[in-house]
C-alpha cells in the first residue's frame, strides 16, 4: 500500500517516482487516471476548478485507483491548506515558494502543534470524523509529504535558506513563472534560463534534496530524460492534456473537418 513514507524512502533511495496532474474537478476522472499506474496524483487547486467540497470525494477517487492524493494547494496559506488536508491529502506541493519565512510558515501551517507545526486540530474525514484520530495523528499527519515550487527568481536566490529545511521532502520548478520572472517567459533555450536550472541543480546536489519535474506534454522518452538526469519527484501530464491529445480528430482522406473551437468552420461531408 502506497504511502507518504513509502514515496519519501523511494526517493532517498534513488528511486523515481511518478504521478500526474488532475484540473478538471471530478471523481470519476481522478479515480479512472489514479488507475493508470501512478504513485499518487495531485490536485490542482491553484489552476484546477475545485471547491473544498469536492475534495473528499475526488482525494477517495484517487485513493480507489490506487494512487496517493496530492495536493497543489492555491496559495500556501492556512485556509488552503487545512482545507487539503483535512479532506485527506497526504502530499502538499507549495506553490511560488521565495523564501525561507515563507517556507517555515507554510510548513508549519501543515504539522500538528505536537509535531511541531500550528496546523489546526480537529475531526475531519482525513481522520474518519475522530474515529481514527489518533492513529491519523501519529501516521499520515507526520509523514505528510511536503514539495516546495521554485517559481521566481527571488527564490533562486534563496535557495540555499529554502533547500536546508529539515523537513522540506523535494522541490519543483515551475518553468513558466521562473522563466516569466527571469522576463523570458517560454524560452526554455535561452541561455540566461538554463544557466538558472542549471544552478538549481546544483544547489538540490550540494544540500542533497531531492528535484522535481513536471511533463506537461505526455512523452515517454522525456520522462526517461528526466530520470536518468537525477529527477524523483516526477508528475506526468495532465488530465485535460491527456484528453486533448487522445481526442484528437484524425485526419482521414475524403473527410472534411466540421467546426473548431476556434470558431471557424470547414464545409462539412454531403
């Protein structure tokens, strides 16, 4: 049975692991990707459209597939995260991390005061409603996994303050908003870019902290990229991203297009 704890010693072990990425906020789709084979999958509450009540029910979706559910939380506030968590998420990636202060409340905002974090304490389905307190308390809210995204310049800068926290599992770059920030948003060639990746790199290889990546555009030799260059915290694709590209009409011969969702329309089979 997949765990926090069990992905954690995956990789310090060297070991890749691997989800995806869920935007559209319904059960059926997390509970179908979470059956695809990943270790967990993580809900996207910073772009994806979901309410807190709809995450009980899509975090079991995933747990029925068999994947572990994550969450990207809106911004990395309380309100935020008790919300994920206490619906059951047993992973928090962090969005727009900068510094170490707002690393340190982030992450104190997800431990229980006896763990020593200032997360609120109460029932919630992450526990089955007090059934299972105590044992949630000394299980999966200790070992929730915590992933911080490196998303600006001004983190860069902090990486090393960000990169020594004690309890600070992996980090993410978000490769549009650093590039954004760098004011070269999408060009992931340019040199100014791979320079910073490059000394991100190497500060996750000085303070031996495990790097994540994202592969927005499904590609099997990307992710075999990503793994042999030292990645263990990997999310493949994303559901929408998934569906664009296996709905794709087919082009066959004789056969005119009908209507785009760009609104333009070809003539359509008489």
């Amino acid at each position: 049975m997949k765990t926090a704890h069990s992905i954690r010693e995956m990789m310090r072990a060297g070991q890749a692991t691997v989800g995806s990425w869920l935007q559209f906020p319904s059960a059926d789709v997390a509970e179908a990707l979470s059956a695809c084979g990943y270790d967990w999958v993580a809900v996207d509450m910073e772009h994806g459209a979901f309410t807190r009540a709809l995450l009980p029910d899509v975090f079991r979706a995933i747990e029925r597939g068999g994947a572990l559910p994550f969450a990207r939380v809106a911004e990395a506030d309380m309100r935020s995260l008790k919300a994920a968590l206490d619906s059951g998420a047993q992973g928090i990636i962090f969005p727009m991390i900068e510094s170490r202060e707002q690393l340190d409340r982030a992450i104190s905002f997800c431990l229980y005061p006896d763990g020593g974090g200032a997360r609120g304490v109460g029932y919630s389905r992450a526990n089955l409603y007090g059934r299972d307190f105590d044992v949630y308390r000394e299980g999966a809210a200790r070992d929730v996994l915590l992933v911080a995204q490196i998303e600006h310049v001004r983190a860069v800068r902090a990486l090393d303050e960000i990169l020594t926290h004690p309890r600070l599992d992996a980090i993410m770059v978000g490769p549009y908003d650093l590039s954004g920030s760098l004011g070269l948003t999408g060009q992931f060639d340019h040199p100014e870019f791979t320079a910073t990746m490059d000394r991100i790199n190497a500060a996750c290889r000085q303070h031996n902290m495990i790097m994540g990546a994202h592969v927005v555009q499904p590609d099997p030799a990307q992710l075999a990229r990503c793994v042999a260059d030292g990645y263990r915290f990997i999310a493949y694709g994303i559901d929408a991203v998934f569906l664009m590209r296996g709905a794709e009409r087919p082009a066959l011969p004789g056969v005119r297009a009908g209507s785009t969702a760009s609104g333009r329309r070809t003539e359509g089979n008489k």
